[in-house]
C-alpha cells in the first residue's frame, strides 16, 4: 500500500509516525523547506484535554487523547516534554460552573483531575495563586518542533512540494494534514484560521519559583532553562505571520492580571506567530472524506492540536488497516467530516 501524506506539521508527522509503527511506508509532501513550518513550529505548547462539562463524544476523544499522549510521551527522547502538572484558575463565573461539572462528570481519580481551592493551589504552584482551580496532575508542556522532528525520524518526505491536485501525488490512499489549505482539495469543509503569537521571556525573582503551567484564558509555563512561555493572542480570520509587539503586551497582561507579581523582572526573548485551523463546531474533522475514493483528512485541530494529532492518528492508522477502533461510533461519527457534507 502506497501511502502520500500531505503536510509536514503535527497532524501530518503523528500519522507518518503510526504508519511507521505499523510497518506501513508512507511518503509525506510538505510545501516549506523544513518540518514543522506552520502552526506545528513553537518551541512549547501545552497538552491539555478540551474541558466539557458533560461526558459527550468530543470530551471522549479528549479524554483518550490525554491518556494516549501519557502513555506515549514518556517514551518519546529529546521531544522537551515535562508533565509538571496545570492549574486552570477559575478566573470567571463560567468556569466557576463548568469546571466542578467537569471533575464530576469525567470521574477521574482526583490525583489526575480535581478542584482545589486558592490555598492549595499556591502550594502546587510555588507561588503566590489567589483562585480556585481544576488541577491537572498529569498534564504539563512539550515541544511542538520537536515532537514533529521526533515524529519523522527516518520518514521518507519531499520539501517544496506545495500539492495543489491530488493527480500530483501517486499513492493509493491520500490523508490531507495541511490545516486549512485541506479546504482547496475539499471546499466544503468549514474551515477557518486563527492566527496567534507565543511570547518567551525571562525568568523574574518571583517566577523562577513556579512549578506548573498556569492557565487563565492565557498561559504561562513555568521557566524553561530560565525562559517562561507566556501565550497567547487570538485573532479569528488574520493570517498574516509578521510580529505584533502589541500582542506580546497583550500576552503579558493577560498574566498580570491573574497573577500580578509573577512578571516583575521579566524580558522580552522572542515571539513566534502561527495560524491555527479551526473548524464551526471547534471540534477537528479526521476520517474519510465522502463520495472521493482513498481520501483521508486530518485537519481542524484549533488550539489543541498535540493531543488530537495523535489520538487521530492512531484512529486514521486504524481505520485504513482495516484495524478494530479504539474510539466509540460516536466520537468516530463526530470526528468524520461527512458531518459537515452539503
Ligand atoms: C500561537 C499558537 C499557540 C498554540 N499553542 C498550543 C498549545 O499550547 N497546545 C496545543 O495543543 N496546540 C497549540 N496550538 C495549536 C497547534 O499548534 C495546532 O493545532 C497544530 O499545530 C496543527 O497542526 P497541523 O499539522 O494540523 O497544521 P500545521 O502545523 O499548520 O501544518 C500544516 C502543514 O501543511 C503544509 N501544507 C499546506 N498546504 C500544503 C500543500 N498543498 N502541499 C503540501 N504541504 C502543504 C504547511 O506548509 C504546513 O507545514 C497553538 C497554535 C498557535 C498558532
């Protein structure tokens, strides 16, 4: 079985990385110069699950990926990971709601997920932490890059290969993991882009004590080789990549305003922009696209992409091998992009 991927970012690279592990030779086609070039190319993001409040097939998929990506980190080398653990703080009344909800309805041991109080969290913390939060043990901050990198280890790819038809690559099956631009081989799926700016600073006197990755809206790692990542903006619609210093400030602030001594003493490093997929629903689509023989997709992994890259992979890996799927119906009928077919 021939196997041509499309695109070299997380979703393309997860699924080059299971075929490998099933025995399977793929040929992956990027259209930059290098892995990683797009969304995929941060230095650090964070694996967090999507939070819902009620267990539903996407909280199932999220739910899964999380202990797929457990499971699977630990044995990835030189990918930066590090489960430090994340404190969300309940920084509004939503989340005041959802977040109990969340813990009582996902039923996970409360070593793995649980609220604790403002008092508890700055213990987890190491600083000074005045919310409430949902705490995730097992959570933390790896590599984009280089999790890609790690993903492609002896990977047949051809660069500057922007495919612009299917006819251009010769495979049996083709699986479109090249986030929004799958929207020019299948133009009815609702794609949208989100650009955004990751912001890396110095460590200050007071954050070189913190010990997990915070998230309140933004998020703030903990020092990485004396370096905090702090992101990041949003901007529905925009793609264009040339720095905003307006967005590192608006990084910043984001942080200041929850916690507000972390970031005395912090300066500016370097920010990288990016633009994320995203899809109406905010849930990515990954299986066959319908009424077009051998046509897979992996796109539409918005602001979550480390973990459903690779639970989709392993899902697509499965579903071509003709393999049992470990996903239920449901979350196989929601991920599929016939959801979406006019
Ligand atoms: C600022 C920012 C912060 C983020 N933080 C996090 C985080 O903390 N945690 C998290 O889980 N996610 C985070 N994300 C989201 C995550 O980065 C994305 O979900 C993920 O990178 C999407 O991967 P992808 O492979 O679908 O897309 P991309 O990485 O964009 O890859 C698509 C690739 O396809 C290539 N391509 C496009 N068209 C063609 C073509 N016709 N032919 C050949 N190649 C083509 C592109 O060049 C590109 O390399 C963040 C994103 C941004 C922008």
């Amino acid at each position: 079985m021939k196997v041509a991927i499309i695109g070299a970012g997380l979703a393309g690279c997860a699924l080059a990385y299971v075929f490998k592990k099933s025995g399977v030779k793929v040929k992956v086609y990027e259209a930059a110069d290098k892995i990683a070039g797009g969304a995929s190319g941060n230095d650090v993001g964070l694996y967090n699950p999507r939070f819902f409040a009620e267990r539903n097939p996407e909280s199932d998929f999220y739910a899964a990926a999380f202990a797929l990506a457990i499971r699977s980190f630990y044995r990835f080398d030189d990918v930066g990971w590090n489960d430090c653990g994340a404190l969300h703080l309940v920084t509004n009344g939503q989340k005041e709601g959802r977040f109990p909800k969340t813990v009582r309805s996902w039923q996970w041991e409360p070593e793995h997920m649980r609220m604790v109080g403002a008092q508890e969290a700055t213990e987890i913390a190491g600083v000074q932490i005045k919310q409430d939060a949902l705490y995730l043990d097992d959570s933390g901050y790896i590599s984009p890059r280089k999790l890609c990198e790690f993903y492609m280890r002896d990977v047949d790819i051809e660069y500057e290969a922007d495919i612009a038809k299917l006819d251009d690559v010769e495979a049996d099956i083709v699986i479109l993991a090249n986030g929004y631009g799958a929207k020019s081989f299948v133009p009815w799926l609702p794609l949208s882009r989100v650009r955004g700016q990751l912001s890396y600073y110095t460590q200050g006197a007071n954050s070189s004590e913190l010990k997990t990755v915070l998230c309140y809206g933004g998020y703030c790692t903990p020092s990485i080789g004396g370096v905090h990542a702090v992101g990041s903006t949003f901007q529905r619609g925009e793609a264009d990549l040339e720095l905003r210093s307006d967005d590192d400030a608006d990084n910043l602030s984001k942080l200041e305003a929850v916690v507000p001594k972390l970031a005395s003493g912090f300066e500016f490093v370097k920010a990288r922009a990016g633009v994320r997929t995203t899809v109406k629903g905010h849930f990515p689509i990954i299986g066959k696209v319908p009424a077009v023989e051998n046509l897979y997709v992996s796109t539409g992994h918005g602001s979550h992409g480390i973990l459903s890259s690779l639970m989709g992979a392993y899902l697509l890996v499965d579903m071509i091998l003709e393999r049992p799927l470990s996903l239920s119906s449901d979350t196989v009928q929601a991920l599929c992009p016939s959801r979406f077919e006019v």
